[in-house]
C-alpha cells in the first residue's frame, strides 16, 4: 500500500497495523516530515517505510501497489493530473485508489 503525501505517518502506521500482513509505504516531499514518522515508526513492529518522494514522478515500478490512498495532497500541486497519472502507474491492475481532497 502507498500512501502518497504521508506528512509525518500517522495514516501509514494506523493502515498497517489494520492490514496486518503486508507493508504501508509513506511518501512526502518533505525530508522534516519523512524523519517524523520514521521516528514514529520506530520500534513498532509494523512493516513500514517512509521515503522522500514527488508524487509527480514516483521512483516505483509500474503496477507495484495494492493500494494508493492520497489525502489532500492534490490540491497543493501545480499539476494535479501528472500525479493522478502516476498514482495510478504504480497500481495494480484492479487495485484501489482512494483520493480525499476536502477543499
């Protein structure tokens, strides 16, 4: 599962421990909020990982994730689309994108 703009990983760590088997990666093109939550992260036993990323041109393979879940992220980027095409370039055929922007 991808979890694209993690800020400082509280989704990432709650998506983990409900999926139990399985890993959450977090990405956030902020390195302060990567080094949160791989902070938060550390010593939880879940199987996470956080990286310093752009949504706009993620470092993944094609089809790699189950899941692909973005919460208000879009909306601070100037070309939304270009990471919609990549959020979905990452995921499986048949796999789940959730996208949450509330503004």
């Amino acid at each position: 599962m991808l979890d694209a703009g993690c800020g400082p990983g509280y989704d990432v760590l709650r998506m983990a421990a409900v999926i139990g088997s399985g890993s959450v990666t977090g990405i956030d093109a902020s390195r302060q909020m990567i080094a949160i939550a791989r902070a938060k992260a550390e010593g939880s036993g879940l199987t996470v990982s956080f990286q310093f990323g752009n949504v706009n041109c993620l470092e993944f393979p094609d089809g790699v994730f189950d899941a692909v879940r973005e919460e208000r992220t879009l909306q601070i980027l100037d070309i939304p689309e270009q990471a919609l095409d990549e959020l979905v370039r990452v995921l499986r055929p048949g796999g789940r994108l959730a996208a949450i922007e509330t503004d």
